[in-house]
C-alpha cells in the first residue's frame, strides 16, 4: 500500500512588477512528487499465562495460535521477502540475513537454516498450484521445453523447463534422456512439443517440431567450413524466407498457407537437400568436418518435424520461449556455483521459479504472488 500527503506550498515567490501585490491563482499547478521507503518493524507478543490445578499438580498454559512453534517466529512479510530476495534475486542466504539484520537496524536476526527451511515450506505451499500450472501447461496445443546445465554437490545435474503462454513449469534433473522425461508435463501429451534435436523427445507427445533457430546456426558454421558447396546458404535463406512470409500472414490475420505456397516451399526444401546430395557426392566430406553432411541428412530425415510451423502457425518457428525462460536459472547458478541436494535443494529453487514465471504469465507480480503464499491466501494469484 502507498500512503500520500500533499504539501501545498502556497506562494513561496515574488514578482517583480508588483512585489506580489498582484497574484491571483489561475487554477493550475506544477506537482513534483517525492517517493521513499520506510522499514517498519512489527513484533507481536502472544502472552499464555500458566494455570495450576490444585488437585492434580498439573500445569496447563493456553495453546497459542497456528503457526508459532517455537519462541521466535516470522511473519509472511519476512519470508516474503527473505525468500524473495534468495530465489528470485539470486542473493546468498549470508547476504539475506545480513539484508533483513541492516534494513531493521539490528531488530530481525535470522538464521541460515531459518531461511534455508522458507524453501521447504513454500514447496509445500504451492503443491496443489504447481499441479494446476501442469494442468494448464497440457491443455495448451504446444509446450516449448528445454534443459539447462546445473551442479548438485560438484557433479552435473539439469534444470529442465516446460514453457507457453499459460505457464511454466521448472524440474530438477541428474540426467538428460527418456527417464528425466518420464512424469514430465509432455509425458502422455496429446499436443506438440518444440525442442531442439534430442531423439529422447521422440518417445513423448504426438506432435514435435525442432528449433530452427539452431539450424540457422549450423547452416551457417556448415557454410563457413565448406565454402565450396552452396547448399548450406540456400536452405539457410528458404527457412528464413519460410518465417518472413508465415509472419507477414500472421501480421495480416491470416492463420495458414494456401496450398500453393505450401507446396512450393516443400518442394524447394527437397531441391536444396538433393543439391546437397550432388554436392556431397563430388566432394566428399573430410574426417575433419561432418557436420555440414550429418545435418542434410538430419533436415531429410526429419523434414516434418523442421516445417511443421508452415501446416500449423500456432507452433513457433524456434524454441526462444523456452530459452529465454532458462536464463534466470543460469543467474543463480553464477552466483550459487551448485546445490548442496537435488530435492532439498535444486527442485525447491525450481518450485519458486515454476510459480515465479508463471505469476509473470498471467501479468502478476512475483512478489505479490510469494506473500499471497505466505500469508495463506486461497488465490495466490491475486493482485
């Protein structure tokens, strides 16, 4: 909430024709306004008085309300705040505590394992919504899904992430492969999956398309390596022209080819990867560099799962969304270095940014969202 005063500053000038004798207000004004911050801390004592009973020599004391297990407890405001500052900000638990010690003048003195057990409980919080995000995740017709490297006690581990429009959904990983995939938001799903090239997706979901965004940047090492051969360049600028003219259509209103256009560009990307073919044959690729000839045969083989975006545009030409959605992970990986555990630490971090992200989904504040879960509040979602 924000308090405000006004301060009307009166006539606090003088003319120099009149000395001020003259001035009458016309009805307008100048405003300058001056916005600050104030720490307040609020400590509340709940008394329970001690009763004895005359009979039995028991001692019996009023049972204090939920929430207050031990002497010193914490509001939402500091969890929400503490937490927020951890997770989303990528500050250590040393530098939160000492954040809470200054802003309070001395008042707050929270532990590391205090802080540290606000990611148990807000995972356990937000159970029942990271089952509604899934939810809403699988009724959507595409999820765009990634990995990312992370460190869980020195050795590697993953953070994969489960993206559209409705939400996202984080999930903490040792390997890659099927059996990360396994209970995953694409697992049993009936709609598509945009992912870079890993067979393992293969084995989910109905629908794939890959990202071309990573093929544009392989055409072009390829080129860059083998510029003796043209192929590279050409099926480069179709699959940018392919996304200039979907775009133009989608700007239009449009939402799919005719099946002129459609045939054509299928028939030009079959031409380009025969050329490939002719090319390859008289110049052969050397030991030293495969790539250019592993990828036209990949773009052959999985022709559909490349274009895709032209039968159906509400699938992306790329997979940026999922991506893009990756780089608050990579933020608190440089500042963490690594998790001390998978499950009490990486995949309650990836809790807070599954219902984080999503609260941006739905043009939320995130910290809004942290405190509407602390403070118990049914719709954790409300502004």
């Amino acid at each position: 909430q924000v308090s405000s005063r006004k301060v009307d500053l009166g006539i606090r000038c003088a003319c120099l024709s009149c000395a001020g004798k003259n001035l009458h207000p016309t009805g307008r004004s100048k405003t300058r306004q001056l916005i600050d911050l104030k720490v307040v801390v609020s400590a509340t004592d709940f008394v329970s008085e001690e009763y004895r009973c005359e009979e039995c020599g028991a001692n019996f004391y009023a049972k204090f309300p939920s929430g207050l297990p031990n002497e010193v407890n914490y509001g939402p405001e500091v969890k929400s705040f503490s937490s927020f500052l951890n997770n989303y900000c990528n500050v250590s638990l040393d530098k939160t505590a000492e954040t809470l010690w200054e802003m309070s003048g001395g008042a707050i003195t929270i532990s590391k394992g205090t802080l540290s057990n606000l990611s148990k409980e807000f995972s356990t919080r937000v159970s029942s919504p990271l089952n509604e995000i899934i939810k809403d995740l699988r009724q959507a017709p595409v999820i765009q899904t990634d990995a990312t490297n992370a460190r869980v006690s020195g050795k590697n581990a993953y953070i994969f992430v489960y993206a559209n429009k409705n939400g996202k959904v984080y999930s903490a990983q040792a390997h890659k492969g099927i059996a990360a995939l396994t209970g995953s938001p694409i697992d049993n799903y009936a709609g598509i999956a945009v992912h870079d090239h890993d067979i393992s997706f293969y084995r989910f979901c109905a629908y794939h398309q890959e990202c071309n965004v990573h093929v544009l940047r392989y055409l072009l090492d390829a080129a860059e390596n083998e510029p003796h051969l043209s192929w590279h360049i050409r099926m480069r600028q179709l699959l940018l022209d392919m996304n200039r003219d979907r775009k133009v259509l989608l700007a239009a209103g449009v939402m799919s080819f005719d099946a002129e256009t459609l045939t054509s560009h299928r028939r030009r990307y079959k031409e380009i990867l025969d050329m490939a073919d002719s090319e390859y044959a008289l110049n052969p690729p050397t030991k030293y560099f495969k790539n250019g000839f592993n990828l036209a045969a990949r773009l052959r083989r999985f022709q559909a799962n490349h274009l895709l975006f032209l039968e159906n545009f509400q699938v992306p030409f790329d997979n940026n969304l999922s991506e893009r959605s990756l780089r608050v992970a990579k933020g608190k990986m440089k500042s963490a270095g690594t998790f001390r555990s998978m499950i009490r630490g990486m995949q309650r971090y990836c809790d807070f940014l599954s219902v984080a992200e999503t609260s941006k989904c739905k043009d939320g504040r995130v910290y809004q969202t942290v405190r509407n879960i602390f403070g118990g509040e049914h719709d954790i979602w409300s502004i």
